[in-house]
C-alpha cells in the first residue's frame, strides 16, 4: 500500500522555465515544504506561454503556473500562499507555523506588507530595467534605473529597521535575564524565514545575476542574502541555478524575432 502510494506520479505540476525568478521562488517553496512536484517545461524562447493550449490552461500567458491535480494557479505570489496554507500546516514542518502564521495578524501584516512590495514596486521595476530589456527590444533607461534604484533603497531600509527592532528586543530580553539561546535570523519579515522572503529573493537574484554593481550600496540587502545561503544551501541550490540561466541569457540573448508576442516588442536580428 505505501509502495503504491510512493510510486503515483507527483499531482503538481509547475510550468515554468529555467530562468524564471518568480518560477524559482514557487520552486523554492515547493522544496522548503518538501513537497514532491514535477516540472513541465515552458519553450518560452518559442512563445509556448501564449499558445492556444497554454492560454487554455491560463489566459494571463505567463509564467510560472501551478497544476495541482486539475486545479490551475497563476501569480507566484498566489501560488505560493496556496502551497503554504494547504501542505504547510501539516506533516514535517506543522511546528513551523512561523513560515506562514496562520493566527498571528501583526506577522501576517508584515508577511503581507512585503509581498504586496515585492509585487507592485520591486519585481515591477526589476523587470523594466533588467529583464524586459534582455527579452525584448525595450531600451535600458536611465528613469528606470533611477525607480530601481529606489526600490532597492526602501528595501534597505526595511531590512535595516528591522534589524533595529530585534537587537532592542534581543538587548531588552538579555537585560531582563530573558534572553534566548542562538543569534537572530534576517530574513525580509523579521526572525523567520517565510513566504515573503522567496520571491524577494529571487528578484534580487536578478540583479546579481545581471549587474552585481547596482546592489552594492545597499548592504543590509547584502546581508540578508548572505543570511539566506549560509542557513538554507539546499534552497541556494535552486535559487543559483535560477541566476545562472539568467545569466546565461543576459551574455546571450534570445531570439525571438520569429514571434509575434501579444505584448513586447521582439527584438528584430539578435541571435545566440
Ligand atoms: N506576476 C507574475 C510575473 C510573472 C512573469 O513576468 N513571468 C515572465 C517569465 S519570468 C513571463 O511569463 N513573461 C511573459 C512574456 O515575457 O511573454 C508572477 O510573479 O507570477
């Protein structure tokens, strides 16, 4: 009976392709929550996400998406809040609540409140400065640098006033004779790693990948990602190969010319 139950093929699926920052962060979740799951390969180079039978699935034409057993999710971010609260509240990791807090509203605001960034302001702007423009003919301009560089200042200092908050916290519980065994974690909503640190990452993996420098000023950033590969190599395993197929990309362009995109313009002649 075990053995039959082992041997299923796993029931999620998650369309993605290789490169795909918001596809390693739902795959970086899927491995956190050791949940068994099998990749179905976009041909993005080809316009495979906005094929007939893609469009089927899911309108949006994006990647990734998630099939769990017929039931269709896009949006990373979606995707990763199901996976947190349908298979992380059980199994291994139920002691884990601090991944996704199901009955604390004051981490879930913060969990929310960093999401919600990464969605309307840092991704955003990552994207039109670094990856539409290594996928499509939109120029790299400086207005656009200037919003990243933006962005990677206020989540700076998010990183940075939250570290304030838990050495004051850490101090004040070691002056009462209170304090806890182990040093801090620094993770994007305070001490835990949670469902909001993934897609962050994987944006600012981006920029690693594509200009390191853009990052350098901004050394809680630093820190944090440092943080996150020492205590989670396993994860940094997915999130490296992620950045190295951007990498990749970005010394050599796709060829799209062929495509007729719904959206982008394809950059006419370039070619690996
Ligand atoms: N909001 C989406 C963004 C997804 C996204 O932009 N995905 C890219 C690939 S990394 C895509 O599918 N782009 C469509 C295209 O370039 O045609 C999410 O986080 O899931």
């Amino acid at each position: 009976m075990g053995d039959e139950i082992s041997q299923k093929p796993p029931t999620i699926v998650l369309h993605t392709c290789t490169d795909s920052p918001p596809g390693r962060a739902v795959q970086i979740v899927l491995a956190y929550l050791n949940i068994p799951y099998r990749i179905q390969t976009v041909d993005f180079d080809n316009g495979e996400h906005f094929s007939e039978e893609f469009l089927k699935m899911y309108p949006q034409g994006e990647i990734p998406v998630l099939d769990d057993d017929g039931l269709i999710i896009g949006e990373s971010v979606a995707i990763i809040q199901y996976l947190a609260e349908k298979y992380g509240r059980t199994g291994k990791l139920s002691s884990n609540s601090t991944f996704y807090p199901a009955d604390d509203p004051v981490q879930r605001s913060v969990i929310h409140h960093r999401l919600s960034f990464h969605l309307s302001v840092f991704q955003r702007r990552v994207y039109d400065y670094m990856i539409l423009p290594m996928d499509y003919d939109y120029p790299r301009t400086e207005a656009n640098r200037i919003k990243l560089t933006h962005a990677l200042a206020i989540f700076d200092e998010f990183l940075r006033r939250q570290q304030e908050q838990q050495n004051l916290r850490e101090n004040q519980e070691a002056n009462s004779g209170n304090s806890a065994a182990g040093g801090q974690g620094f993770y994007v909503a305070g001490e835990n790693f949670t469902i909001a640190d993934p897609p962050l990452l994987m944006a600012t993996c981006a920029l690693v990948a594509m200009d390191m420098k853009i990052l350098e000023p901004f050394r809680n950033i630093g820190k944090w990602l440092q943080h996150f590969q020492e205590e989670h190599p396993d994860l940094w395993t997915i999130a490296k190969e992620g950045l190295d197929g951007l990498s990749y990309y970005n010394k050599n362009p796709r060829d799209m010319s062929h495509l007729k995109h719904p959206i982008h313009p394809v950059r006419k002649g370039d070619g690996v």
